[in-house]
C-alpha cells in the first residue's frame, strides 16, 4: 500500500513550492531531497547539532524536528536566502568568511541562519551574548573562537547596512 | 604587482560557496537516486542461525535487498586488510555483509535499497534474523583475560604483541638512583564529523563506466578497492570526493561495506544509488579510537633526567583490524616526544573486543602517548620536588643534536629520526605565554578568594607529512587560468586556498587565476590520501614541483618567442617579461604557442596554427617535448617530517562542585614555514576544542554486553562553544623541515595531541594544594569523576 501524500505549499526563501509529500517526511528532506535546496544539512536527525535549522517566520528552527507539512502556510529561510538581493554575501556570510568562521561548512548553514535570527533580536551582542546565541550549535572542525568573532563582525557589518538604508532614505 | 602569498593570511576561496549553501557534499549528489538502509547486528557477538528477506520484497518501493549469500566473488571474501604488518599475526576484517557471525553491534548484515530512505527502513523492520548470542568480550581487562574470545582461532583475543628498544631500559632502571611506576588509561571517544559517511554511485551502462562520489580521505583508495571488489578494471571506475563534512581520521577507512555495495547495486539495478549513513549509525559502525591502559616504569637520576624508560601497554582495537596496528604504533613510538630516555623499551599487546573498529582520530595513538609520557614527567618532577618545567628541559633533544635518532622504528617502517626543531626555545616561548614563573603569585591570589586553580605543561613530537607520495599536474590553459589537481582529498583544510598560494607564488600568477582540484581520480589517479598531517607537506611540495616544472617550460618558449635568456625572464601576473624592457608575453599566449594547431577556433588558437607558428624545417613538437603548457611532478620524501609544540593550561576547580572550569590555554607550535597563518590557527583551535572534549567529556559508553549507550548528540558530549576556552593564546616558531622544497610540516592534528595530558596536570596541580597525594592517571576527568578522586585522597589522607 502506498503511503497518503499530503499536497502543500511551502513559501521557502520568498518563492512558493507546491509539493506532496507524506505525512511523516522531514521539512530537512522535504528542502534537500524535494526541492533541491541542499545547503540545509543534516548532522544528526535528533535535533541537537543545529546543523539543519532554518527560519520559520524568523524563529530558528531545527527542520529535523518538524514535519514538512507542519512548515505550509508558514516562511521558511534557508541559507540559500541569506545573500543580498543583489547576490553579494549577506553580513552574516561575509563575516564567516572574513574571520575564518568555517573549515568543512557542514554546520555553516545552521550557525547562518541562527547568528541571522539572533543579531536581528540583539543587533549589538557582548562576546559573551555572541557565545550564548550559538551555544546550542555544534561545529567539530573550527573550536568556535572565530565563530564567536564572526558574530559580532556580523552584528557590525548589519549595523553599518542599516546606517547606510537610513542615510539614503 | 604579485606579492608573496606563501605565509599570508589570505582569505579561502572554499568559502563563498560554502555560505551560500551551494557546496556540494556527498549527499547533494545526485537527487534522483534511490536510496538504502543497512540492516545492523543488535548483539555485540552473536552466530547467525538464518536471515529471512522474503517479507521486504513485498514492501511497495523496495527494490532489492542484499545479504552474504547474495555476493559473489571478491565480494564474499573478507574486506582488504589495508595495513599489513608482519606482527599483526592475528588480523582479521570483516565481511561486506555479515557471515555467519557478528562481532560488534551495529555490523552490517542486510542492505535494502528503496525509493527513500523512509521506505528503506520500513523495509529493514521485516527482515527477520535468528541470532545464536554469544559471550561479549567488552574493554580492555575482559580481552585480557580472554575467558572468552572474540574470534575463535584468536588465542587471548592478541590480534598483535609488538616490542622495540634502543638500549637496555630494565638494567638503566635497575641501575637508577630513583624509580616510580604508574599505571594509566585512557578511554575511547571518536572522530564524529559533523557529516557522517556517504556514497553515490552511478553506473554507466552505454560506457561500461563506474562513477562513485564518496565522503572519503581516498579517492584513489576507494577506486582500487571498488575496481577490484566488483571485479572491473581501474579504468573503467571514476572516483570523486566532493566537499567532505569533515573527517579527523574516520574516512581514511576504506572500502567501508557501503562504499562497495553502493556501486554493486547501482551495476545490478542501473540506477543511481545513494547511501547516506545517519547519526546513530556513525556511533556503532565507524570507527573509534583512544582506548589503551599503560603500565610505566620510570628510572631517573637527581635532575630528573630519565635513564630508563619502559612501558607496557594495552590497546583495544575493536572487533577487526583493517588499519592494522598504525594506531599502537604511533603511540609507541611517539610517545618519546621531545625527549631522549637513556634507554627505552616499549611492549604492545593489541587486542580484540567485540566493539566498533578502533583506526585513527586525529592524532592517532599520540594523545595516548603524550598522555603517558607527560603524566611521567609530572611524576618525576614531583617525586624530586623539582619544577616540571625543568624536569622537562634537562629531558629534551638539543636543536644541536638533529637529525635526531630514537632508534626506532617509526609507522612507515623507516627509522624514527626527527629532522628538526628547536623545544628549548619552545619552551621559553610557552612559559612566557602563560606567565609559568609568575603563576604561584596568580594562584596565592586565587587561593584568597577561596578559589583553586592549577596549571599544566604538555610537550609533543608529531611526525608528519608520511609517504609514500603524493603529485600534482598544473595546466596552464590559453587564457592564462591555472588548472591545478592534486589527488588527495580535502575535509575543511582549506587545500584550494594553501596549494593556490603555493602555484601563485611559484609561477607568478594571481592567486585568483589559481583553481585547484582535490581527489578527482580522472584528474589526478596517483595519489594516497589526507591523513598524518600530510596534505601541505605531501600535496603541497608536489604542487610546488609541478608549478616549477610548468614554470622552466614556459620560461624556455617566452625565450625563444621574446628572442631573450631564460635567465633575464621573470614572470609577474601572469606575463613574461624581458627584466628592465618592455618586452613581454602572457602565459596564456605561451600556452597557445605550445600547443601547434591545424585546427583555428578562436583568434589566439588562429595563432598557434602550422602555417603561423614554427620552424618549418623542425617537426612541430620537438622529440624531447610534448605539447601543452603543463607540468606534473611527484613528491617522496625520505622519512617523515617531525612538528613539534607544547600547551600549557590553567583551570580552576570548584571546591564544592568539582566543576572544572578553563581560565586559560596557551599555545606553542612549530610546523615549519607557515602557508597560511589564518588557517593553521583554525587547525589549532578546532584541535584544541577536540583535545577539551577528549579530556573533559568524551568517551564511548559501552555496557557489559557490548552494547553502546550513548550513541547520539544528546548522550555523547562533544563541546559546544560553552566547552572550549574563550580564546587560545597561540605562538609560532618556525624551523623549517631540510626534507621538502618549501620546509613545511603537518599542522592538522597537533591541537588534539596534548589536550589530556595538559588537563590531567592543570587539575592535578590544582588539586594538590588541598589534597597533596592526589593524583590523576586516567582520562577524560568528569566533574563527578573528581568530586570521587577527592574523596578518596581525602580518606587516604585521613588515615595517614
């Protein structure tokens, strides 16, 4: 017998995706396997890694916990919808890059989208604030000093976008 | 105008892909491939009395399931025995697929291949098995006392007993003016890369071509061992390692089941096939590492230099041997670090358990070693009432005494002879970075506050950058873009970036116009591996010999086209000029002129054609030449190449909690010329945070019937950013290797080595200024480990 496929519309990065996915299949294979947006990963499919965690209507959320039609009707960030509109690195990926935030880029995605969520909550963290919004992130290769730096270059780097919108408005 | 990339902080090139999320690992290949799951033994040690698949046929989605009587050929033999050693009297591997008998929980039995992964489970649930369970022979005292065996023709469960010596260490000892004994452990952890195992594989039926995608420290390993299992030709298999989620150690493992049975069924099935393994799998089904018990007798003299050195150790190698005896090895040998017993004896019994292989972590039997020794030198230090530090220095290698040699013989069979360094300076170095002199007064003030605090000292040798090869091919192409390929992998090293830096520098290039391409077998197909630190020395002085080769023939062209001396020739941005005129070249117009064409496509190939180019007396391609602006080189060093550092930490325990708390970790390192200072640091710091979790929270909780009971994220405690010290003071010193053109060394896996050993004497020291008998001799240390230690030395103390 077939399983029951649930037809659904999942609003991922801004672009709507009508799917039919059954009941029990992840939101993290239902973006990798579904709709091809393999920047997601998966590190461990029990929600304590942080590799796979998305925006759900800005919240981070682990898409290993959540079912794919629990995610319709809702908006969904990945890392593939972290650049800016014109295709140049956001502040987030920028400051990975520029502080060496990654060696194998596996968990990338995840502390992406986290430090995404968490500068727009605290647009100023402390080192300390930095170290509590990834504390629940595992990274194996980097020991997370330079991620704790690309946190608040992060934060700068948004900061100085919006003084830049501000002035130009 | 090109500056020097060779030691600059320069940006990767690995990274803009990675943070967009466009990188490709293994299991963003191929979307339309079905998918499998593998059936895994629940019992540690068990016969098999029978297997039933008729059920999962049955399954809508399934479409084939595998078990040992289903495999043919070089498929039902044993896996390969990568390592062969003639001590290893005793190996044994596994099968692709269960026979008979399962030696650990989680050996692969059944492989079902379905649509998706869901179907595949659900598939897995109907296979029925009837196991006969047999006694489980569980750590490193049950394999020892062998009242029951792992494998039947294994007496005593020894699957090796090695032995070396440089001199007599029982007659130094016995001759001492001191001596101690100390017995040690250390407990089992393991890689854990954040992306676990993985392979595609398509076949391709209109070529008769085999194309495997796999998250793999081999490309060229896999593709031997996939060509000969399934019985084709090496031509006809094409091996490729994407972006690897990280390895430290596990993926150098090869053919795992799966790496084989993936391009088996893409064969049978003519479909693209995938297996992805899953977090609980990579606990119980790849490999471990760490678990040995040390026995230590120690004769030394009133400095505290050691006459006699002679260790006994125990090493769990799980349930088969397919790295062979490399990780004792290692640890036997480099267990010396800086220092040069008078004498030295050394005995190893590897033994099996009926658990998950054990083959190399990051370090690689050294954090064992350095272990021991350190804890030794802490011993002699404090049985003499003398400074560690100077215990250490009257020990050490003098940098007037390299080559140096232990007069053993080292992992690659070649003598252990380290080729160079400096630990007096090394020493100095540290002692400055964590203010070693200025710690009593730091720690009186902390003792005010009620506070306890400690501080700890490790030294390390790593020989690295091992044989037996690695190449390069460097294509200069007609648009003056450097095609680069070198055959070992990449795992989060940041070889694109390093080796880019080498061929700019060396042929005079942009960085930018560098591309380099890592475990391609159809781009480079000799090669090893990345593992032992090798990938910059290894990779990166072949690169640096191919672009030199590159470089001379380019030189020689723009000569004969510019009518000058190679010798007045320099290249600066990829254009060949004529030194102090304006005579110049592109290289992308040399490579169009070292390639004679009959065939025109585009204006500079117009250039290259037979009526425009040449001497029409000679033949277009002189006999000593070949066309194309290209070189490939080899590089085979002699021995290894010895890096070197030392850690020093201070912690505080808490009096009440026993919670143990870094305040500061400090970091010396010495792997030669550095290439890229940013990315050695990132190396050292990923290093370090792996050397806390194997101190402070790492270990593979087995029961007594061998089953694993903290296989996941949520019971096995890797750091997270609130592990890891807030941040690492780190120094270089550089003495540059004689053995390789750029004097480089390993720097992947030091971080890791004296993590344990640093910890175990920070909180030792600690301690001691409340408990002065206390003692750590196994590792890691938890806070409810310490809160026990304390009592016992209290109570010890107390009945003095």
């Amino acid at each position: 017998m077939s399983e029951k496929q649930h037809e659904i519309r999942l609003r991922i990065n801004g672009t709507e995706h009508d799917v039919a996915v059954p009941a029990r299949r992840l939101l993290s294979d239902a973006l990798r396997h579904d709709l091809g947006l393999t920047g997601t990963h998966v590190g461990c499919e029990h929600g304590v890694c942080g590799a796979c965690t998305v925006l759900v209507d800005g919240e981070p959320m682990r898409s290993c916990l959540m079912f794919a039609v629990s995610a319709a009707g809702h908006d969904v960030t990945t890392v593939e919808g972290l650049a800016r509109p014109d295709g140049e690195l956001g502040p987030v990926q920028q400051a990975f890059r520029e502080c060496h935030g990654l060696q194998c880029g596996f968990c990338t995605p995840g502390f992406l989208t986290t430090i995404t969520a968490g500068i727009a909550e605290n647009p100023e963290p402390t080192e300390d604030e930095a170290r509590d919004m990834i504390a629940g992130n595992l990274c194996r290769c980097t020991g997370y000093q330079n991620i704790v730096k690309a946190v608040c270059r992060a934060a700068e780097l948004a900061r100085d976008d919006r003084a830049s919108e501000d002035g130009a408005a | 105008m090109t500056t020097k990339m060779m030691g600059a902080k320069v940006q990767r090139v690995e990274d803009d892909r990675l943070v967009r999320g466009t990188g490709r690992y293994v299991d963003d290949v191929a979307l339309d491939a079905l998918h499998t799951a593998v059936l895994r033994s629940p019992h540690a040690h068990a016969r098999i009395l029978s297997i039933d698949v008729d059920a999962v046929l049955d399954v809508e989605g399934v479409h084939a399931v595998w078990t040992y009587d289903d495999l043919e050929g070089a498929m039902a033999e044993p896996l390969p025995l990568l390592i062969p050693h003639p001590t290893l009297t005793h190996g044994r591997t596994q099968y692709a697929l269960a026979k008979d008998e399962v030696n650990y929980v989680g050996e692969a039995i059944a492989f079902v291949v379905a649509d998706d992964r869901y179907v595949a489970e659900d598939a897995l649930a109907r296979i029925v098995v009837e196991y006969e369970p047999l006694p489980a022979v569980v750590g490193l005292e049950a394999a020892r006392t062998a009242a029951n065996l792992v494998h039947d023709d294994v007496p005593g469960n020894v699957g090796a007993r090695m032995e070396q010596s440089n001199g007599d260490a029982a007659a130094a000892i016995a001759a001492a003016p001191h001596t101690l004994s100390l017995d040690l452990k250390i407990e089992r952890s393991a890689c854990m890369p954040m992306e676990g195992r993985g392979t595609v594989a398509r076949w391709d039926p209109d070529q008769g071509r085999l194309q495997v995608w796999t998250s793999t420290q081999t490309s060229t390993g896999v593709r031997a061992a996939v060509a000969a299992k399934l019985g084709l030709d090496l031509g006809q298999v094409d091996v490729i390692t994407p972006d690897v989620g990280g390895g430290f150690g596990v993926k150098i493992v090869h053919p795992w089941p799966e790496e084989l049975l993936v391009p088996l069924a893409a064969q049978k099935l003519g479909r693209a096939v995938k297996f992805t393994e899953d977090r609980r799998e990579h606990f119980i089904s790849s490999a471990h590492e760490r678990a040995q018990e040390h026995h230590v007798e120690v004769g030394f003299d009133d400095e505290g230099r050691v006459l006699g050195l002679d260790v006994r150790f125990w090493h769990d190698h799980g349930a088969y041997t397919p790295y062979g005896l490399i990780v004792p090895i290692i640890t036997s040998t480099q267990l010396l670090g800086p220092y040069k017993p008078g004498a030295y004896h050394v005995q190893f019994d590897s033994l099996y358990t009926n658990t998950v292989i054990v083959t190399p972590y990051r370090g690689a039997g050294r954090p064992q070693g350095c272990f021991v020794m350190e804890r030794t030198m802490d011993a002699i230090a404090a049985a003499l009432g003398k400074d560690r530090a100077d215990v250490r220095a009257v020990n050490f290698i003098q940098p007037d005494e390299f080559p140096y040699e232990q007069g053993l013989i080292f992992q690659d069979g070649r003598e252990l002879t380290y080729d160079s360094g400096d630990y007096p300076a090394m020493l100095d170095k540290i002692k400055e970075l964590v203010d070693w002199d200025g710690f009593e007064s730091f720690r009186a003030a902390k003792a005010a506050e009620g506070k306890r605090v400690g501080l700890g000292l490790a030294c390390y040798v790593e020989g690295t950058g091992v044989g037996p090869y690695e190449g390069a091919h460097v294509h200069i192409e007609t648009s003056g873009k450097v095609k680069v390929a070198t055959g070992l992998t990449s795992q989060g090293q940041g070889h694109q970036t390093a080796f880019a830096q080498i061929v700019a520098d060396e042929l005079g290039v942009r960085f930018e116009d560098v591309e380099i391409t890592t475990g391609d077998t159809r781009r480079m197909a000799y090669a090893v591996g990345t593992f032992a630190s090798r990938a910059a020395v290894m990779s990166g002085s072949a690169i640096h010999l191919a672009a030199k080769r590159t470089k001379e023939k380019a030189l020689r062209i723009a000569a004969d086209a510019l009518e000058a001396d190679v010798d007045d020739l320099e290249i600066v941005d990829g254009v060949v000029s004529v030194k102090g005129t304006d005579s110049s070249i592109p290289l992308g117009t040399i490579a169009v002129l070292s390639n004679p064409l009959r065939y025109a496509f585009d204006e500079a190939s117009k250039a290259a054609t037979q009526f425009n180019v040449g001497d029409p007396t000679k033949p277009p391609v002189a006999e000593d030449d070949e066309p194309g602006l290209e070189g490939t080189d080899f590089y085979s060093p002699p021995r290894s190449t010895f890096a070197s550092g030392m850690h020093a930490v201070i912690v505080e325990t808490d009096v009440e909690t026993a919670e143990i708390r870094i305040l500061k970790y400090a970091v010396v390192h010495d792997c030669g010329h550095l290439i890229n200072p940013m990315i050695v640091e990132g190396q050292i710091h990923g290093g370090v945070a792996q050397g806390v979790g194997g101190a402070l929270y790492e270990r593979m909780a087995y029961d007594e019937s061998g089953q694993l009971l903290n296989a996941s994220f949520m019971d096995f405690l890797m750091p997270y950013v609130t592990e890891v010290p807030t941040s690492i003071e780190i120094d270089h010193l550089e003495t540059p290797s004689p053995l390789n053109p750029l004097g480089i060394k390993g720097a992947g896996e030091a971080g890791v080595i004296p993590g344990s050993a640093a910890f175990a004497a920070a909180i030792e020291d600690a301690e001691r200024s409340a408990l002065p008998s206390f003692g750590i001799t196994a590792m890691p240390i938890s806070p409810s480990e310490l809160f026990a230690l304390r009592a016992v030395h209290a109570s010890s103390e107390e009945s003095k």
